[in-house]
C-alpha cells in the first residue's frame, strides 16, 4: 500500500490529482484510517505494533504529499514566471503628448512680453454686469454704439462679455495710485452675436493693456503697440494705425495689419482692402476715470484690446478663423514649437 501510494504520489502531475490521491489514501474512506479503525478487533499485544506502523506509513504519505504539492507549485510560478518575462530593452509605445493651443501660445508670449515691461496680469469674469461691460465705459443703455457689439444677455443686466475692455473699470476703482501707475494686461474669451465667417466667430480672444498715470501719451500707446507688432511679427508685416471710435477713449485708433493672404493687394480674407484689423486702442476717455473716481485733470492713460485669434491667423497664414475651434489635432499640433 505504501509503495503503491507513493508511486501514485510521484505520477500525479497536476495539483488536483495531487489532492484526489491524498483523499484516496488518507480520507475518511481510505485504507489507513480503515486500519485505524480495525485496531479494536485486534489483541492488546498487536495494537501498538499495528498502530505504529500505520501511523508510520501515514506520516510518510503525508509528507510526500506535501513534498509533491511543493514541487507542482514551483513549477507552476515558474511556468507563470517564464510566460511575463519582459523584455525591458524594448522601445517604448509613444504616448502622445498635448499641447498648449497655438492662440495659448500667442497669449502666453504675449504675456511674458508685457510682465517684462512691469504689467500685472489680471483675469476678468466671462459672465460680467451690463454696468462694467457698457454703462461703466461711457455706453449708457440707449448709447447707438452698443449695437457695434451684438451682445448675448443671460438677465436684462448680466451678459456675456462682449470685450475685455469690462476689466477696465474694475482695475481702475481697485487701484490705489499712491503705490504707482496702473499698468495691466487682462486675456480672455468673449462672445458677440456675430455671424461666424472666415475672420469672425460668435466666441473668440482679446487681450486687453491699460496704463493709467500722470503725463501719459499717445506716443507711449503707438510705442507699445508697435511693440506688439515686432514681437509677435518681426518686420514681416506693414502696420498702420487709423482714426476710428470707441466710446471709452479719446482719441481712438485701430490698427490694421498687411493681410497674409494677399500681400496687400485685396482678397476675399481682409475685404479686398489688403489690410486686416487687429486692435482698437485710444487714450482713456476722462468720463472712464471720473467714473472710476479719478481725476482727469491730474491722471491719464491709454487703452488697447487686441484679438490673438487674428494675430494667430497673421502670424501662420490661416486663411478661417473657424480652424481654431473645430479641436482638429491635425490642424492644432502643427503650431507647437518645443522648448
Ligand atoms: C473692442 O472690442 C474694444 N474693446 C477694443 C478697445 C480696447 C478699444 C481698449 C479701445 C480701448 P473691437 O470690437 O474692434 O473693439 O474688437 C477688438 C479686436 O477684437 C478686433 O480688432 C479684432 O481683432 C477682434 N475681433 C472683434 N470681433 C471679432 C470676431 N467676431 N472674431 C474674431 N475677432 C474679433
């Protein structure tokens, strides 16, 4: 029986017949406990002798048991250890990496250019009052240029800001000129009713710079914009600035750029002028700061909102503006530089 239960032992390959002998040959029905059991039929003299030896023989199948379920396992983790072996001197499957969008990248730079000049960068609410958006820069509510800005209203006095230039009061009334000039530079996204075309979306950018001191002119306004122009350009493009209105400033300008597309001969881009606008500007308007509660006899300052969606169609010769919005990795990924 034992040599017969170790073979059987030994042959077994895998765990479950491991098992299946163990109950054969030392389970409740298996032929050591019958022994076991038959030990009161025997004399007092044989008991002991019997019950040694078949104590003796289950202790040595018990072992082996436990030697061979022993050696399976190894030999199964190996067989697992084998089969997840990895090659660590494989390339690497490429992730692919993200990227600041390219109008991002033109705010950022943009940014660094104006905090190199001491500019305080600030960060206005797309939702914004009726009152800072309009009323507070000298568009009262039945002012005619408010339709210049199609406006998407959420209540009769909560819209959605339709120009960064609703920054402007709030960094006014915030400011205490006894620490200094104020000089800011506030980007964000704005919304106007427009029908969305080649250069025009119903949500696009703008970038807004206000200086307000003592002995501030225009020729420190035509200095930083032309500024503006040679950081995000060089000398590739001709830059002109024109007389135009804006009801917050006083002289106001806007300043066209040579259209990519075109060469500044006229196409279908800039309206067949050659040029394309890029910003409005102009000197605060003294109704801003007496708002604001600042004297305009004694402080004066400059105003600029530019659109980074139309300096990014400039700088990379994107003829639609739309491209910018549709999330096109394709379109998105050519734009990033690295390092
Ligand atoms: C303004 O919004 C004024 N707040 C700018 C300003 C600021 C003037 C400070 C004076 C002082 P305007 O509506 O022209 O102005 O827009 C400014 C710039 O935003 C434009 O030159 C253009 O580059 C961009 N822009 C305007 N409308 C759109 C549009 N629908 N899509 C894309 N860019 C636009």
């Amino acid at each position: 029986l034992r040599d017969q239960g170790l073979a059987d032992i030994k042959s077994a390959d895998v765990l479950k017949k491991v098992n299946d002998v163990k109950v054969d040959l030392l389970g409740k029905k298996g032929p050591i406990t019958e022994v076991l059991r038959g030990m009161r039929d025997l004399t007092p003299e044989e008991r002991p002798k019997v019950g040694a030896y078949a104590n003796e023989v289950r202790d040595k199948l018990q072992a082996a048991i436990d030697h061979r379920r022993e050696e399976l396992e190894l030999a199964a983790q190996n067989k697992r250890l084998a089969a997840e072996k990895i090659d660590v001197t494989l390339p690497g499957r490429q992730v692919p990496q993200g990227q600041p969008h390219v109008i991002t990248q033109i705010i950022t730079q943009l940014e660094d250019l104006f905090m190199g000049m001491g500019y305080q960068i600030v960060d206005g609410d797309e939702v914004e009052e009726d009152y800072y958006n309009f009323e507070r820069l000298n568009l009262p509510k039945d002012h005619p240029a408010r339709d210049m800005q199609d406006t998407f209203y959420i209540t009769k006095e909560i819209l959605l800001r339709t120009q960064t230039s609703a920054d402007q009061p709030r960094s006014l009334e915030n400011h205490d000129f006894s620490k200094g000039p104020l000089k800011v530079l506030s980007p964000g996204r704005v919304y106007r009713r427009d029908t969305d075309d080649a250069t025009h979306s119903h949500q696009f950018h703008q970038i807004e710079g206000l200086v307000v001191d003592k002995h501030i002119t225009m020729a420190d306004l035509k200095g930083t914009l032309i500024l503006v122009a040679n950081e995000l350009f060089g000398d590739q493009f001709d830059v002109r600035l024109r007389p135009s209105y804006f009801p917050f400033t006083e002289p106001s300008v806007e300043a066209d750029v040579t259209c990519f597309n075109c060469n500044g001969k006229g196409c279908a881009v800039c309206k067949q002028t050659g040029w394309i606008e890029v910003l409005g500007a102009g000197m605060v308007h003294p109704r801003v700061l007496k708002m604001s509660g600042i004297d305009p006899e004694v402080y004066g300052g400059f105003a600029f909102g530019l659109g980074p969606d139309r300096f990014a169609m400039l700088k990379y010769g994107v003829d639609d503006i739309r491209n910018f919005y549709l999330n096109d990795v394709r379109f998105l990924s050519q734009f990033y530089k690295k390092g």
